[in-house]
C-alpha cells in the first residue's frame, strides 16, 4: 500500500484532534490551579469588603 487509506487518515486525524483538545483542557486547567495558588497565595488586604 503506497498511499495511507481513507479510515487511517480519519483515525490520524481523529488522534490528532483529541490530542490537541486533551492539551487545551490540560493547559487551561493547569493555568486555572495556578490562578488559584496565586491567588491563595496572595490575599486580599481588605478582608471586609
């Protein structure tokens, strides 16, 4: 087979698609926990807003 078939070019592209949707939940994730420790980290001066 010289050329790559229609059902494993979809399945590349399937993986592929899921990889990156696997990145972007797991950075925007990662970011959210680290807005979260920053924001732990460093309280308001105010408490009673």
């Amino acid at each position: 087979m010289t050329f790559p078939s229609p059902l494993l070019a979809s399945g590349f592209a399937l993986a592929a698609m899921a990889l990156l949707a696997l990145r972007f939940t797991a950075f925007t994730a990662f970011k959210r926990s680290l807005i979260k420790i920053c924001v732990n980290r460093h309280p308001p001066a105010n408490t009673k807003a």
